[in-house]
C-alpha cells in the first residue's frame, strides 16, 4: 500500500504540472509553466484506495467506475480543502468559478477527475 500511495502521489504532482502548464498555453503564456505544492502528495497519495476498490468495480463500465472515482475525488478535495483552508494552506481557491462550492471544489472539473481516477486505476491494476 506504501508504495501505491508514492506512486499516486508521484503521478498526481506530474499529471498536475501538466495540467496547470496546459491551463497557462490556453492563457497565451507558452512558457508552459505548471505548478504544484507539497500539500498535494498526499492528498494524490490517497488515490490508492482506488486499487482495493478495483476489484470490486472492475466488471462496471469504465464511464460509470469514472462516475464513482470523480465523486470520491470531490467528497475527499472537499474535506481536504476544507481542512487545509480552515488553516489557510489551501493551496487551490476556486471561489471564482462559477461551479465552485465554498472555493474547494469545482463541479465543470468532473470529466477532469474521472479520466484521473481512471488513470490511477490503469495505474494501480498493472
């Protein structure tokens, strides 16, 4: 299990340097700048829960295991966040988006989170 969680945590701070760089080409910024804080190893670390839940979902269409990753990734980014903002570490703010709750998380960010779950499960199930 230690080691599925640095792999997610791992490959959850590169998917989002990539992402994060994506977001700034889209801006005309095409020095592809991506960014991340040590604040998300563990919260991607914890992707590795998904490799247990696999066997029990592996039979299940991938759009609806993508449907039930997504919503476990925003019930555990709302609480995280929650926590983290309660601090004032959160190193996300969405407050702006029109599909934000509390500035935690973003709803238009399901596809996002599903292809993630689905890519740590690819991940996970070699």
């Amino acid at each position: 299990m230690r080691r599925n969680f640095f792999i997610c945590g791992l490959t959850g701070w590169c998917l989002e340097i990539l992402f994060t760089s994506i977001g700034n080409c889209s801006r005309h910024d095409l020095r592809l700048i991506g960014q991340t804080s040590v604040w998300m190893f563990p919260i991607y670390g914890m992707a590795c829960i998904i490799k247990p839940l696999y066997r029990y979902f592996k039979k299940i269409p991938a759009l609806f295991r993508g449907f039930i990753y997504s919503t476990g990734i925003f019930c555990f980014e709302y609480l995280s966040g929650s926590l983290l903002k309660k601090h004032h570490l959160c190193p996300w703010d969405y407050s702006n988006a029109p599909t934000n709750i509390n500035g935690v998380i973003r709803l238009d960010y399901a596809p996002v989170w599903m292809a993630a779950g689905l890519i740590f499960e690819k991940i996970l199930s070699k």
